[in-house]
C-alpha cells in the first residue's frame, strides 16, 4: 500500500446525534453511520472469497448498516470483472458468510442490486450487446472493469418489452437470493447512470411506448421493480438509491426536479426501510438542493467526513450518513468518530485491484498505537 497522508482531524462530540438510535424498517439501528457500497472487484468469478468475508466482518459495528459494494442481478446485469452477484446457489452460499460475519458482530447488512444496463461491454455479457431502454451510447466513456482492461462503450440494444418484464423479474430473484444468504434487506441502485436511472433521464430513454416518452412512463420500470421486490421480501426489507442532482455517465434529464421528483414522491408512498439519496452537486441552487433534501433524505452520501456530517443529522438535514472511502481505509470508523480519534487516509491507487492491499490490511487506531510509547501516539 502506498504511504499513508496525514490523518484527518476529527473534532467529533459524543454526543452527537450520530450516536443515536434509528429506526429503519425492520431494523433498530444503535447509531447512524452507514457504510455506503463501494465497488472494490474482489470476488474471483464472481463469487465473494473469504478476503471479502473479513472485509466486511472488519466493518461491521454493533447496531450498525453496511451496504454492500453493488452487486450483479444477473450475468446480463453487467457482470465486471471480480464483481460479485446474488443469483446462484454458489453465490448465495459465498454471501451467508459475509452476513455471518456481520451478524456475529451485532451488524446489520443489506445487499444493494445492480443492473448497470448500457454502461458495460459484451467481453462481460459473453459476447452479448449490452442492454438499455434505447440504443443510445455513452459517449466519451470507458468501461473499465473487464479482463482485457478499458474498452470503448457500445450502442445498447433496446429492450424489448419481454426482456423489461425478464429484468423485473430477475430484481425478484436477486432480492430472494439475498434473503436466503442473510441479509437483512436490499437496496434497489437506481442512481449513477445504470439501469434504472438510465430509464429516468429523458437524454437516454428516448422510448415512446408504456416505458418512455413521459414522465410516468420514463419512471414506470423503477416503480414496478420495486412493487414486485416489497411483494416477494416485504416493503420493511427494501431501500433505495438515487442521484438526482449528480450526472455521472450522461444522466443530464432536462428537468430535474419533475424527472426524479415523480419517482420519489411515489417510492416515499410505498413504506420503504428508505431513501438513499447521493449528495446534491454544486452546480444547482441551493434552493433547489434544500428542496429535494428535506422531502426526501433518508440516508444520504457523497463528501462526508468528521467535520460536516454530525450537523447535517443535528439540522435535520438526514437522517442517517453514509460514509465512503473513509469506511475503507478506516474498519473502525464508528469508534474513531465516537471518540474523537483522526481518521486515516484512503489510498486510490488500491480502490480496484486485487489482493489485501488497501483492503483488509487497514488498521484500527488501537492497533496503530498499541506498541507507540504515550508520547508518540496521535
């Protein structure tokens, strides 16, 4: 691993609101620091090995929710090179380790479900023309997560009606899967320009039929993914992901507000565990970002650390934070923010590669300064 930066200050009070119970659905959180998914292509054949059990079991606190890195619905679902799945009977099996591990820990774990749609290459799919609700490329992009490394985007098939419905119905299989392997629910990614945020942007789905050329109709595949999951595993075991003010891999719907704010208002009818929504950007009002945060935020993420999330709980602003890459280079983030402690630096270089490094080789802060003398110690 690369030399650590300095750690980063933390002025945290024990008393924050951080630190409090939270109630979502059919769990009862001890605290309120979550830990976002964050890709990290460790799991050979797509199968999590046991450096992903202990992955996780380091990340796992007493009363607290880890979200899993996104995870494949199915081998058209985009199927990157070491990215885990939760459709097979193997994959299952892989998985009841990790919530094992959590679990033994007094944790709590949701699995977040990925379809990725146009955004991969068909070196992953075997061959196959990924799939989107319109043939529109991505432009000026590249998918990285294959075994031969870069390659171009592609023009996506447009899916017909059937393979809608077959896609539905493989979000039902996954969610079924994840409750079989022991989590303790599922987060549906419709956020970050995959699948069901592709649907959404009025740039991309380009559709005139039940699935595109209105609002509703653009927002129909995301409601219906989500009736059917709470049908088959119960509305208090589902979540949410969106990024309506982030525009990563061409989401530039021309009108914001209406596009996402449809989608949402009607997720927030149907008794969702809850909302996860992503940072607002810069570039909008703060008007607009006020707006879409109080109506909404459940559990928000993007730009957090010791210094801002404590006030946007205290303000009302969310109910929850969900830590990133600070979770990665820190397993024992609840207890450094608890107490004070500095947070150690991330290092990018190891976000995607394989092996421990930059993994499961990040220390707690007892471990850093058990053998330091008191006068060496952070």
């Amino acid at each position: 691993m690369a030399a650590p930066q300095p750690p980063v200050a933390n002025g945290y009070k024990a008393n924050s609101e951080l630190f409090t119970p939270l109630k979502l659905g059919k769990m009862d959180l001890k605290h309120r620091i979550i830990m976002a998914p964050l890709t990290r292509c460790r799991s050979p054949e797509h199968i999590p090995d046991e450096n992903v059990v202990e992955y996780y079991r380091q990340r796992a606190s007493d009363g607290g929710l880890i979200i899993t890195e996104a995870t494949n619905i199915s081998v058209m679902a985009g199927n990157y090179h070491d990215v885990p799945g939760i459709f097979t009977p193997e994959q299952i099996r892989a998985w009841k380790k990790v919530t094992d591990a959590v679990h033994s820990k007094g944790g709590f774990i949701y699995c977040q479900l990925w379809h990725v749609g146009r955004t991969t290459h068909p070196i992953n799919l075997g061959g196959r023309t990924p799939l989107g609700p319109s043939p529109v490329r991505l432009e000026d992009s590249q998918v990285f997560f294959t075994r031969e490394g870069p390659k171009d985007t592609v023009t996506p098939k447009e899916m017909t009606i059937e393979e809608i419905q077959d896609t539905i119905s493989d979000y039902v299989h996954a969610s079924k899967c994840a409750i079989a392997a022991g989590f303790d629910g599922v987060e549906i990614h419709a956020a970050n320009g995959y699948l069901l945020n592709q649907f959404i942007c009025d740039n991309i789905n380009l559709r005139t039929d039940t699935y595109g050329g209105s609002t509703e109709n653009r927002g129909r595949i995301v409601l219906e993914v989500v009736d059917e999951v709470t049908a088959a595993i119960g509305a208090n075991r589902v979540g949410i992901r969106f990024s309506p003010f982030g525009f990563f891999q061409g989401t530039n719907t021309s009108d914001i507000h209406e596009h996402y704010g449809y989608v949402i208002e009607k997720v927030g009818q149907k008794g969702l565990a809850y909302v996860h929504l992503i940072e607002q950007r810069w570039e909008l009002t703060m008007d607009n970002e006020s707006k879409m945060e109080k109506l909404f935020a459940i559990a928000k993420a993007k730009g957090f650390d010791a210094t801002n999330s404590g006030s946007t709980v205290e303000s009302g602003g969310a109910e929850g934070i969900v830590f990133g890459r600070y979770f990665i280079s820190n397993p024992d983030i609840v207890e450094r923010l608890r107490n004070g402690w500095p947070l150690s630096h991330y290092d990018r270089n190891t976000f995607y590669v394989p092996g421990t490094a930059g993994y499961t080789d990040y220390t707690t802060y007892e471990q850093e300064n058990t053998h330091k003398p008191a006068s060496a110690k952070i």
